[in-house]
C-alpha cells in the first residue's frame, strides 16, 4: 500500500457494531466483565482503548513498525523512552533539539542519575568521539529544532548499531511522509503528535512506533503503569488527521520552499535555514533521506538586532505569533523568549541559536499571501 492509502485506512476498520466508518470515539472509563477475568479485552480504559487502538496500528504502519503506542504529549512519549534507562547510562543528544526535550533530560533525568551530553551530529563522526562504554542511547531531531540541521540517520545508525546502542528518532519536524528512520536504520521513531500528524492546532499528544517486541512491551508497561494516556478525544482528532496528512505535507512542502526561496534574495535577510536550499548543508542529505524538505525554516535579519527581529514578528497579519508548528495555519515563533528558552542562553548562543532567531512554520494558505505578509512585516 502507498502512503496515502495507508494514512486512510491502515489500521482501521468499519465500527463491528454499526458500521460506521469513522472509529468511534469509546469515551469510557471501563468496559463490563460478565464474569471475573471473563471480558472482550477491555478492562479499564488507562490500560486499553479502542479508539486508541486504532490510532496506534494507524502510526505503527505509516513508520512501517510493527508497534505504535500513544502518549498524552510528545514530552510524556520522551519521558516513558528515558524510563527505560538506569543511573549512570549516557545518553547523547543532538545540540540543537526542541528545549522541552532538553529540559526533561536535564532538569528531570540527570537528577535521577541518567548521564546526557549535547552533540553536534550533522557531522556524524563526531559521535564516535562522544560514545563511551556506558552510552546506552543516541538521540536524534532531524531536521533539528529550530535550526533545521539535518543528521544522517544511516550513517548514525552504522555507529549505534555494533555497540547494541538504542537510536531514537524524533521524526517530529519531518512527519512521516517525508522520512521513515526505521527504515534508515533507528530503533525508535517519537513523534509530537501535536504538529503535523494532529495537523489542526486542536490537540496535543505523543506516539512512539518500533519493532523491538521486548522495548514495546516495556514502554507499553510504562504507558499504563505511569498513566500518561491520550484521551479518546484526542485519538480520534489525530486518527482524522491523519487522513490529510500527505495532501497536506506537500503544500506545506510548497509553500515552504517558495518561502525560503523569496527570504533567501530579501535584502534585509542574512540567513535562510531551510533544507530544500541548494545552499543548505544539509541538502543533498535531505535528498536522500527525504521525500521532501518539510514545512519549518528559521531565518536570520541583517544586522542581528533583536528591536527589529521583534517589530517584524509583532508585524504578522496572516502569520501567528505562537509556540507549535504542524497546523495549517501558518506561525511565527521567536525561539530565544518561547521554544527554547529552557536552554541556559549560553548554550544556546554556543550551539548557533541566536537570540534573533524567526522560526516559521508555514501553513497550508495561498503561498502569495504569506510572502505578501512576509514583505509587509519584514518592511
Ligand atoms: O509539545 P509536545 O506534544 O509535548 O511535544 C514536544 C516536542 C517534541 N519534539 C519536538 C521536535 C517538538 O518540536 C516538540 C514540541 N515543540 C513545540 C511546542 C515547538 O513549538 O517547537
């Protein structure tokens, strides 16, 4: 099955009561038992939901992994992963990375003993020099958050792999139309499904979807043993989302490229990150690895001052000034003061993240509209 098909009806099957051909949202906290132990396999709703079930084959199958399983945020899908981990485990994490990622690592899991240094991996020899005995888990954004460097998850892998070392891909900013990192080798592919696969600002969860039977079946003992569950609601709006996934990824692909394009010759522009840029180190990467270049850039004003970083990102008319990305509606982020700013400044600043720093997440509107509001902000 190609992806399309796969994002409508993979996983999912007409309701066996009714027929109905949308899944049913079960809102219920338990299912009746005719006898002690004796039920349909639904016992409490923490545990098993069938809406959250359908959901969870539906992601299993657009990543190609055998399981998928759901969390009530992206960060609570991040936190089950760092459960599997004991003190004194290393982990090694890209540099540039979502800040609520590195906050949980730093400011929740150091204090329980896990080990994490922050790696620039868009060269990934530099891996190799970071790894010690001890270094149980790699984890990867690629592209990153909000600089958009891209990481070569093969070659990562072809280090990772000998040493039983666990890769984790968060495969958030590129959505899994636009790249598969099992397939390029990961153990573990996470996604914030708040963004793209949610797709509609509407709601927030997280998934995680592998092959391993053994790390499944551990991280589905933390999801009932913590409790961190998305509601049947949810699961559903993102089950729905889904749906446009691919018709959306490839105008968010569009406009994106068009911005990136219009940016990069704007004269009070001095950087455009965006890998579908010939200029971008990372674009022959991006099309290899990638089945497009996805909806995120970030750029850069001439002159680096932050009054005027800040008139532009107040100037929007179209554009939202807000945290998220993924949904149609296109969004403005200042990454420094929103995304970010958990990150201690001076790593920021030593990792490339300026303080001036736009990051864009282009929606699916008319591309000569959010250029037209691009010129009139930018000025
Ligand atoms: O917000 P939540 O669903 O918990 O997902 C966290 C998360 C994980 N990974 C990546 C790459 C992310 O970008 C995020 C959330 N990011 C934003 C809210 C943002 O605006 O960047």
């Amino acid at each position: 099955m190609n992806f399309g098909t796969k994002a409508i009806h993979a996983g999912v099957e007409p309701d066996p009561t009714t027929g109905a051909i949308m899944t049913p949202i079960y809102q219920t906290s338990t299912y009746v038992q005719e006898s002690p132990g004796k039920h349909k396999g639904y016992e409490y709703a923490r545990t098993q939901n069938p809406t959250r079930d359908v959901l969870q084959n539906n992601l299993a199958a657009l990543e190609n992994g055998k399981h998928g399983i759901c969390y009530a945020s992206g960060l609570a899908a991040t936190d089950a992963i760092l459960k599997l981990f004991r003190p004194g485990d290393e982990i090694i994490a890209s540099n540039d990375l979502y800040g609520g990622t590195y906050r949980i690592m730093v400011r929740v899991f150091q204090e329980f003993g896990l080990k994490f240094r922050f790696v620039d991996l868009s060269d990934a020899s530099a891996l190799e020099e970071a790894i010690t005995p001890n270094t149980k888990m790699v984890w990867i954004e690629t592209p990153t958050n909000p600089l958009l460097r891209l990481v070569d998850i093969a070659a990562v892998a072809n280090i990772t792999k000998p040493g039983g070392i666990q890769l984790v891909v968060d495969n958030t900013f590129a959505s899994p139309y636009l790249q598969n990192p099992l397939d390029l080798g990961a153990d573990i592919v996470v996604h914030s499904a708040t963004k793209y696969l949610g797709g509609h600002s509407d709601t927030v969860m997280g998934a995680i979807v592998l092959n391993d039977d053994e790390t499944a079946q551990k991280l589905a003992f933390i999801q009932n043993a913590c409790g961190a569950v998305p509601g049947p609601q949810d699961c559903f709006l993102v089950l729905r989302g889904i749906k446009t996934l691919h018709v959306r990824m490839q105008r968010h692909c569009e406009n994106a490229q068009k911005i990136a394009e219009y940016l990069q010759q704007h004269p009070k522009v001095s950087a455009v990150h965006y890998p579908g840029l010939p200029t971008h180190h990372g674009h022959d990467l991006a099309k290899r690895q990638m089945r497009g270049f996805g909806g995120m850039l970030s750029f850069e004003l001439v002159g680096d001052r932050m009054d005027e970083a800040t008139r532009v990102m107040e100037s929007f008319e179209v554009f939202s000034l807000a945290e998220s990305l993924g949904g149609v509606e296109s969004l403005c982020t200042h990454p420094a003061s929103m995304t970010h700013a958990s990150i201690p400044a001076d790593e920021r600043h030593k990792n490339g993240l300026k303080d001036t720093l736009i990051r864009l997440s282009v929606g699916i509107e008319d591309a000569d509209d959010l250029i037209q509001d691009l010129a009139q902000a930018i000025g």
